[in-house]
C-alpha cells in the first residue's frame, strides 16, 4: 500500500492493508491459498515471501493479520482458529502457575469457563471485579497479578470500563492489559492507544460480520509478545484455514460502514425500548443515564450495535419475547448484519450461571443488525405485545 498506513483513514486501511494486488497475476482480491505446503528453492530455501507450511504462515491469513492490525493501530496482528483460542494463546504466554488474573465481572462466558475450568487446573487464580470501579479493581491487584482482563462495553450488560486507568493499575503492578475489544471494533474504539498491551477479537462477530465464519485475532505493538504468541500459535496449531481467513478479510471491508448502520439502529431501537411499558430497564452505553455514558463518549466513537433490557415482567416473559420475534432471529452470537435476539441466563451465559458472573434472569439481548429500523422496531413492539 502507498505510504504509512496509520495516515490513512479507517475505511481506506480496511480495504487496502496488507490487500495488495496479488504480484504474480494482479488479482484485486487476495486470493484464497487453499495449500498446506509451499515449493521450495533447494533445501531449506523457501521462495519469496518465505512460506513454507500453513500452520506456520500462509499468506491469505498473512493479509488478514495486516489488515487487523492496521485497523487496531498495532504493529502485530495474529489470527487464530476462533476467538476462544485467540484469547487461549494470550493467557497461556502471559500466565504461568502461581500467577493470578483480573477479570470484570461481566465477562464473557466463554473466557470465564476457560478461566475458571482450565486455567485454575494448571494452578492459575483469579480475581472478579467490577471494571467500571477502578477502586475494586486496584484492590483486586495482588502482588502475582500478571494480567488484568477487560471488556468495554462488557456482554451482555454494556457496562464500560476506563481503559486508561485500568492500564495505569495493571501497569503500576507488573501486570499487562488485555481488551477485548470484540463489541466495540476498531471503528469505534482502538485500545493500544489508551495503553492496552494487547487487543483480542472474536472476528466472528463485527469483523466478519456476516455470521458466516468462526475466527479469532490478537494485535499488540509488542515485539516480544507477538514472537511467543506465534511461536504457541505454530507449535499448538490454533490456525484459521485459508477460506475461513479470506471470509473474514471480505466482511472487514465494510466494518466502518456496517459500524455506522448498527449504531443508527441500535440508537433508534433503544429509543423505542425507552418507551416501552413492558420494559423495566434499557442498557445501553449511548443513553444519557448509563453510568458509563460520560466514560464512553470519551473512548469511543460512537456507542455499538449491542443493546440489553430487561423484562418488567420477569423471566417469562423475556423468554416470550425472546422466542416472540420474527426479524430478530433467536440465536446466539452477535455483529452480524442480520440482527438477533437472545436470553442470557439461559442461552451464552448459562455457563456463568450461580457465579459471580450471574445475569439477571428477566434480561434480553439484542444484536441490532442493518436491516431497516422501522421493521426492526414493529418485530419488538409486536413481541413484547404478546406477553403473556
Ligand atoms: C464470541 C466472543 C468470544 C469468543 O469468540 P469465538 O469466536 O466464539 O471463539 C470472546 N469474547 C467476546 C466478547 C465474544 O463475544
């Protein structure tokens, strides 16, 4: 790509890092290398660009880790087989037995339950705190505290954390901060500029964006972490195929574009939940009263796509309303253009069920997709009609 790429503006890096015109033929689009293997010139001379086995680089993958990591403002991008195994790779080159986390305690299930099950079997700890109070966090620090754990806005109760403050505490204690940036995006928030060591995606959500992939990345400007994180990567074999890397390149192009439509409409739908008599409470980090508000529109650029609310009615009816939609699809996930609805309690986070990390039971989420507002608002008015 012509000149630095961190002076090009967010669409222009999405659709042009590390997606050069492929040298050989000029295809635009970077072609899919479906090959394990690559010739090579002579033993142990590898040819231009220097693969030589897929599970080690491939160059399908090699533009999906620029094109990230320019999105991110990071020096390193690496993808991985899934988000889950991007964020395994991180706690397993930064903690050792005898060492001890921080994670908020709204995080997402599924890292709770990797913490929680695997981790602490190979004699790692942790610590529950809530990260929009710097206090708890500071006072959850122990002196073997290697990593502070983060998501701003946090799943599925959109709480959002100061990102400076949180690295200051980390850093003040030797540790290093994680976000998990998978629900803001780098279109709205990028936290190696707020001091963040390291970024994790699940690009299944926003940055595929299309619901059609499974896929996982870490960017970081370190030099030393991005060398143990792909030496694991190498050696335990976490790697995205070919297909699975050049579908998410595709979904990444249009991110900033995406990112505007589903905050429009998830402004529009929380409105709508605002005034809505069946419901008690609305979450969402771009309303005035959100704790987290100020905070917020400081840090981001706008608020997401994400929106919860809970049920005035209790449980069952937010498992009507939750099964009551006919746009809004009851599936789990979220960042796709199409837009889902799902119970918590019972559905992403039944793993986090009777910990600290409990959601309330009458609590909705939704996954405001792109379609148009005005249908996704009288598919909610109609559900939440029919409670029962
Ligand atoms: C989905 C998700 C993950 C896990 O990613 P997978 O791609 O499903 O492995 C991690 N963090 C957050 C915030 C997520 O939403």
């Amino acid at each position: 790509m012509a000149g630095d790429p961190s002076k090009l503006g967010f669409d222009t890096r999405a659709i042009h890092a590390g997606q050069e015109p492929d040298p050989r033929t000029g295809s635009v689009i970077v072609p899919i290398y479906q090959t394990s293997t690559y010739a090579q010139d002579g033993v142990g001379g590898t040819r231009e660009g220097g693969y030589e086995y897929s599970r080690t680089a491939n160059p399908t993958r090699t533009a999906l880790e620029e094109a990230v990591a320019a999105l991110e403002g990071g020096r390193h991008g690496l993808a991985f087989a899934s988000g889950m195994a991007a964020s395994d790779a991180i706690l397993r080159v930064t903690l050792r037995p005898g060492d001890h986390l921080v994670l908020g305690d709204d995080a997402y299930g599924g890292t709770f339950r990797l913490i929680d099950k695997v981790l602490t079997s190979w004699g790692v700890s942790y610590s529950v705190a809530h990260l929009s109070d710097v206090d708890q966090v500071r006072a959850a620090m122990r002196p073997e505290t290697r990593l502070v754990w983060c998501e701003s806005p946090s799943n599925p109760l959109l709480g959002i954390a100061d990102l400076t403050a949180l690295a200051e505490i980390a850093h003040a204690g030797g540790a290093k901060l994680v976000v998990d940036n998978t629900f803001a995006t780098p279109y709205l928030q990028t936290p190696l500029d707020l001091g963040a060591d390291l970024v994790v995606h699940s690009t299944t959500k926003y940055l595929g964006g299309h619901s059609d992939v499974v896929g996982g990345a870490v960017v970081t400007d370190s030099d030393e972490l991005r060398e143990q994180l792909f030496f694991l990567r190498n050696s335990a074999g976490a790697v995205p195929g070919a297909f699975d890397a050049w579908l998410t390149l595709r979904g990444l192009k249009t991110l900033g574009v995406r990112m505007e439509r589903h905050c429009d409409n998830a402004e529009r739908v929380t409105e709508a939940l605002v005034a809505h008599p069946k419901v008690d409470r609305v979450y969402y980090p771009g309303l005035a009263g959100h704790p987290g508000h100020e905070l917020a529109a400081k840090q981001m650029r706008r608020f997401g796509g994400m929106v919860s609310f809970t049920h005035a009615d209790g449980e069952r009816a937010a498992l009507d309303v939750a099964a009551g939609t006919g746009l809004f699809v009851l599936a789990e996930s979220l960042g796709g253009i199409e837009s889902l609805i799902e119970h918590p309690g019972r559905m992403t986070h039944a793993s986090v069920a009777g910990s600290m990390l409990q959601v309330p039971a009458e609590l909705v989420r939704l996954s405001v997709g792109i379609e148009d507002v005005g249908d996704l608002v009288a598919d909610l008015d109609q559900a939440l009609a029919q409670g029962r």
